[in-house]
C-alpha cells in the first residue's frame, strides 16, 4: 500500500463536534418554551429568503416536536459520523463542511421549491439533516484514507432519510443538497496531495459559497419576475 492510500491517522480530539451536539440539544429544550416560538421564528420557509436569509443557517438547529425522533437520530448520525470526520480532515474544515451542508440543504429546498403552491412555498422546514447529510457526503469520497464503516454509514442514513415518512417538516430536499454539497468539499478536502488540501478545500469552500448564493439570488429574481396571478411571493 503506498503512502497516498493509507488510511488517515487518528486526528486531534473531535472539539466542533460536542459543541454542536451541545446546542442542538439546548435548542431542542429551549423549544419546549412555547412563549418563544422558536420553530416559527427559525425554521425555513422559501417565502421567507429574501427578507430573512439567516434562516437557512438557523434552521438546522430546530427539530420536529414533540417526539425526539428526529432530533434523536440527528444526534446519533452527528455523534458517530462527525466525531470520525473532524478527526480525518481538522476542526476547521469539518465546522465549514457542517455549515456550507446545512446552507447548501437550505438552497436545494428553495431551489426546488414551487412559489405557485402555498403548500410548497410556505412549507417550515427544520432540522440539522442536511448538514448530516454532508457528513454523508463527505464520507462517500472515493478514497482509501478513510478507514470507514460503509454498511455502518449506510444503515443511519437509511434511517434518517426514512423519518421524512412519520415526522412532519422534514424534507428530503434538505438531505440531497446536502450530501451533493458534502460530497464535493469532502472530494477537496480528501483527494489532492496533502500539501494542497488546505488551499484546494478553501478555494472550493468559496466556490461553493458563490455558488448557492447564485442559486439563491437566480431563484428570487425568478420568483419575483412571476406575474401575480401565478406568483405567491
């Protein structure tokens, strides 16, 4: 076996990681305070990304209520899938893997969205699915320096893509942006000779910042370019 497809070496100490798990979890509490509307006020709506973009960040830190399914297995699939990725590529990479996931969730989901039906353009979604599901990109990489589990990977993401089916707000939209945008940083991150990862990650972080918020901005122009009878922006 070369030195170019030995598995990765045990990494510093996962520290993004508990952190995250940490304040999903807060926030899962906090929602049980009604007087704070955290779904409402959080969670994305398409309708709402124009006038309020933080929403496609903050909306992975809200789950479904009141059972913790979803924020269970969200939890679990962080713990394990986080914890040996942060270790595989470093903290820093791994914190702009998680957020450009949840964004890049967050912008299929307008993407894909129909302003001519309310049901679609005024649906709440929440949750952290779609930066998990960048983890899951992520750790698809064709690569052999990821001493990785696949069945192991497989059967969580099997299981968190089936809760779309009995929990409500959850979209499958949000898992496949992220995992298209996992896979692509994780492919930067992983493939090029160690020397150039740093600057080939950043370089594809940027391009992919550029990228959703072209996506972003093309589809609002398009929305906003609907005549009234057919648009509900």
């Amino acid at each position: 076996m070369t030195a170019d497809h030995r598995p990765a070496p045990a990494g510093p100490r996962p520290r993004v990681t508990p952190v995250l798990i940490g304040l999903i979890g807060a926030v899962f509490l906090l929602q049980y305070i009604p007087a704070l509307g955290l779904l409402e006020r959080f969670g994305f709506m398409p309708a709402l990304a124009a006038e309020q973009p933080w929403r496609m960040l903050t909306h992975a830190f809200i789950h479904s209520q009141p059972s913790p399914l979803h924020v269970g297995f969200n939890l679990l699939a962080l713990f394990f899938f986080g914890s040996f990725l942060e270790r595989a590529i470093g903290h820093v990479r791994f914190a702009v893997l998680y957020v450009l996931g949840a964004l890049g969730g967050a912008v299929c989901v307008l993407v894909l969205a129909d302003p001519t039906n309310p049901a679609s353009w005024f649906a709440l979604h929440v949750g952290a699915s779609g930066a998990v599901f960048a983890l899951v990109g992520a750790l698809l990489t064709p690569t052999r320096e990821l001493d990785r589990n696949l069945g192991g990977v497989l059967v969580l993401v099997a299981l968190n893509a089936a809760i779309p089916l009995v929990e409500l707000n959850i979209s499958w939209e949000s898992h496949l942006g992220g995992l298209i945008t996992g896979f692509l940083l994780g492919c930067a991150a992983l493939l090029p000779p160690p020397r150039r990862r740093p600057l080939v990650f950043g370089v594809a972080a940027l391009l992919m910042v550029a990228v959703l918020a072209g996506l972003t901005v093309l589809k609002l122009l398009a929305v906003a370019s609907l005549p009234p009878a057919l648009s509900t922006f």
